[in-house]
C-alpha cells in the first residue's frame, strides 16, 4: 500500500483539484447566473464527483507516467527526481499496468455519474460532449508517455495540461452548474492552466539532461534551459496578472484580495528559480508551486463567495 501511494504522488493532487474549486466556488458566488435556490445554486453530487473525477485523472497520469517512463528505460540513474515505483522495481509494469486500467474504469465510472448528476435525462447533446470529454481526457492521461506516439515525448505535455486542469476543469465543471458558459471565468481558468503548466515545465527544467540523453524531447529539451526559465517567469507572473484583471472586472473589495498572500510563495518561488544554479534544487520547488496555486484558488474562492454573502444566507440558512 504505501508504494501505492507513493506512485499515486500525493503532492501532485492538489493541484489538479484548484480549477474545480474556482468553477464551483464561481457558480456559487454568481448570482447573475444562478437562481438562488439550494439546487440551482449548488450541488454538492457534482463538486464531488467533479473531484473524484479529477482526482482520479491525475492518479491515472501519475500511474501511466510511471509506466511508460519506467518501460521505455527514462527513468534511470540519471535521473534527478525521487525515484519511480517500476524504476526502483517496487511495482512491476504487470502491475503497474493492471492498475492503470482499473484506474481508468473508476474514473470513467464517476465521469458517468457526475454526466448523470449534473444533466440526468435531460439535455442529451450536453450528455454526449461531456462523455466524449471524459474519454479524451483519460486516453490523454494514458497518451502522456506511453506507446511509441507518447505526446509527452514531442513537447505536446503542456498543451494537454493548460486545457484540462485549467481550461476544462474549470469552465467545465462550472457549467455542469450553470450551464452556460460565462467568459469571465476564463481568466482564473487560464491563470490555473498557466500556473499547473509551471509545475511541468519546472519538472521538465529538472530533468533536462536526463531526458536529452534518452529522446524524451520535451518542450524544455526542445527551447533549451534558459528559455525554458524566462517561460516560466511569464507563466507564473501572467497567471497573477489575470487573476488581478479578474478581480478587478468583478470589483472585488479589498477584503476579497485575500488571495493576495498566495502570491507571497509565488514571488518567493520565482526568485528561488531565478537564483538556481543546480537541477535537483528545483524538486523542493514542484511542492511549493503547487501548493501555492491550490492556495491560490482556495483564497480566490473564499473570496468570491464572501462577496456574494447573501447568497451562503439563501442557501445554507434559508434566507434567515
């Protein structure tokens, strides 16, 4: 069990659950939207099969990582990061495998429920997209570094990452509430998406020369590491900016900037880059940036939510 866990990377999962949280905190907090009834507000069947679902996506790239590297022989001794469960040889690729796939039919299965919860027999074509989504999203996980096409490998990884755990797990989840589309949420979408990029690009930073040596050319390998660093900076500094240009289009007052104090790590994280000198000190830093960007949406979210506090009165107390 406990290699399990650490091939499922624990510290990863956060991150890939900020963008639920903004989007479903939005639909809470958006009362142009919403009628402001219990149900219509918000549902708690579908933030949590929105996070199981996420979750489960991000375990099931975890685990597809650590099978392909693993079998393709990436991760090796000269590699910079912890060590990988089929690298150490504490879980065999047979198992490995298995586990990708029982990994995929959960998360299937809560993408289901969560398809039923938010439009149960109604809304078929809005049905039909989101199914096709979850199935995207699952070969995509798998896709990442395995089979001989593996789009981690060309420098495409970042791509797959802005657009699902910013754009989809945000702007998506929101609309299983709303069901339309608001194009205001695409700032704090975008700023996710750019922000839990950093944290691949920082990876990828890690592993540079580990993975020049084995062809796993990924956009770090490709742009080199200088560039990779001033792409970082504006990946980490843009998603502040637009979250700034988001508060400011909501006319946040100045107790809903509490998610200011995220951008204290984030600050400190980007001069800690900046400084760098040595790949293996930028490990602690995968950490830190995602906490920081789960802070982040955590913060902007209670933000939002104490802005439109008549709405918490009309939904959890009844209007009293």
């Amino acid at each position: 069990m406990k290699h399990w866990i650490e091939a499922a990377r624990l510290r990863t999962l956060p991150l890939s659950v900020s963008g639920i949280i903004v989007g479903s905190m939005y639909a809470l907090a958006n009362p142009t939207n919403i009628e402001l009834t219990p149900t219509d507000v918000f549902n708690w069947k579908i933030f949590g099969f929105a996070m199981l679902t996420t979750l489960g996506l991000q375990i099931l790239s975890n685990f597809a990582n650590d099978y392909g590297d693993g079998v393709k022989g990436t991760d090796n001794e000269d590699r910079v990061g912890p060590k990988r469960a089929i690298q150490s040889g504490v879980i065999s690729p047979a198992a490995m495998k298995r586990a990708i796939i029982i990994t995929s039919f959960l998360t299937l299965l809560s993408s289901l429920m969560l398809i039923y919860v938010a439009f149960t027999d109604t809304n078929l074509y809005y049905s039909l997209f989101y199914l096709v989504l979850g199935i995207l999203a699952i070969i995509s996980a798998i896709r990442y570094t395995i089979g001989s096409k593996a789009y981690g490998y060309r420098g495409f990884g970042d791509v797959f990452v802005f657009v699902f755990f910013g754009l989809v797990s945000t702007l998506g989840v929101n609309f299983l509430y709303s069901k339309q589309l608001d194009l205001e949420l695409f700032l704090p979408a975008m700023a996710i998406g750019f922000l839990s990029v950093g944290v691949l690009n920082l990876n990828n930073m890690r592993d540079e020369e580990s993975d020049k040596k084995v062809g796993k050319n990924t956009l770090v390998v490709q742009i080199g590491g200088k560039k990779a660093k001033l792409y970082h900076y504006f990946l980490i500094t843009f998603a502040m900016a637009l979250v700034l240009v988001f508060a400011s289009l909501n006319s946040f007052k100045i107790d809903q900037y509490i998610f200011l104090l995220a951008y204290i790590p984030l600050t400190n994280h980007l001069i800690r880059v900046f400084k760098n000198k040595d790949a293996k000190a930028l490990d602690p830093e995968l950490k830190k940036l995602a906490l920081s960007t789960f802070a982040l949406s955590v913060l902007l979210a209670l933000g939002m939510i104490f802005f439109f506090s008549d709405i918490i009165v009309n939904v959890f107390l009844g209007g009293r």
